[in-house]
C-alpha cells in the first residue's frame, strides 16, 4: 500500500525536524573540490575522504595541477580509501577532460557530468544538487535502503528507486529528502539493527508497523 500525499509530506517534515542541519557531507570549497570529493566517495564514507581531500587539494588545488599528477602520488594520498587506484586513475583522468573540453570548470548539465570519467548518476546527481542548487535525488546505499525500507518505494535497484522517488516526493524537495534520508539512514535507520523505537516516522513505516 503507497502513502498519500499527506503522509509522504509528513515523514518529509518529521525527518526535517529530526536533522535540521543534514546537508552534504563532504568538505569542499568550490566545485571542483566537491566533484572530484564526490567520485571519491564511491563505495567509502564520507569521513574516509574527508580525512585525505584536504591534503589532495592542498597538493593539487585546481584541474590543472591534477591534470598534471603522477597517479602513484596520487595514491600515496588516498591510499586509506576504497578502490584507491581505479579513484586516482579517475580523478586525474577528469582533471584533464575538465582541462581540455570545459575550460578547467565543472559543467552545470547532467549529460556532460556523466561524460566525465569516474562519474556516474549518483555522482552527478550530488554535484547538480549540493554544487548549483537543482533538485535531484541522488541515491546511494542509505537511500536506497532506507526508502524501500519504509515503503516509499518497492524498487530492486538504485536506478529504478530514484525513479520512483522522482513520481513519489514533491520535486521542489527532492534535495532536501536526499540529505534528510542519508542522515535517517546514517543515525537510526542502518542496515543491520535500525533503532525503530526512537525513530520518528516509526509509526507510520511500514516496516516497524509489521
């Protein structure tokens, strides 16, 4: 059984009562540094590349300075990071396509995004999201868990999830429920042992209400 509408804007205004401050999570400072902090946080967390970014772009400020990097120093920076060497590869590997077909800027459109190596939906999706402030859900393991979880959605993959989230929320809080649902999913609703008695959309989930 799908939620109303009333009910889908209720579990939107519980969870953003519930974390007021979830944005993303990934420390940058411009576009660049979010993109390429994006790619990095495939499959790692979000505190993983936190604790290596900074000396990255310290080391490699700008496109062109990682355009121009040798992959193994690359790697001596992200080495504590999942898929370290696919990563580095990506990232300088981008740095250049940045450099030679957009002008050392990252593109504000999501076909020109996923043109770029090591970036896929979820990654472009967060970039148009948090970097120029478009509406997008973009759906990693805690959305997807948590959204089908609850009954948002009964979807068996990240792609078909997203869709149907894109029918389901209202569009003008697309942004604002991917950050919140990261954050449900992060502090209350994980994957192996969810904390469904202080949750508070747990009397209207579907999953608790079993």
């Amino acid at each position: 059984m799908s939620f109303t509408k009333k009910e889908i804007t209720y579990i939107l205004d519980m969870l953003r009562q519930e974390y007021p401050d979830a944005e993303c999570a990934l420390v940058h400072q411009n576009l660049y540094q979010l993109l390429i902090a994006v790619v990095l946080s495939a499959q790692t967390t979000d505190k993983s590349v936190n604790k290596v970014s900074g000396h990255l772009f310290e080391a490699y400020p700008d496109p062109e300075a990682l355009a121009s990097a040798r992959q193994e120093d690359v790697i001596e920076i992200i080495r504590t990071i999942g898929m370290y060497k696919t990563k580095s590869r990506n990232i300088i590997a981008l740095a250049k396509e940045l450099q030679e077909r957009f002008s050392g800027c990252v593109p504000d459109n999501y076909d020109d995004l996923i043109s770029l190596p090591g970036v896929g939906r979820k990654t472009a999706n967060v970039v148009l999201a948090v970097g120029f402030g478009k509406q997008r859900i973009a759906v990693d393991t805690h959305v997807f868990r948590v959204t089908n979880r609850i009954g948002l959605v009964s979807e068996k993959d990240v792609l078909k999830t997203e869709l149907a989230l894109m029918e389901v929320l209202p569009q003008d809080r697309w942004t604002e429920a991917h950050h919140s649902l990261i954050f449900h999913g992060r502090n209350c609703c994980s994957a192996r042992n969810p904390e469904c008695g202080r949750c508070v959309i747990a009397g209207i989930c579907r999953k608790a209400g079993l």
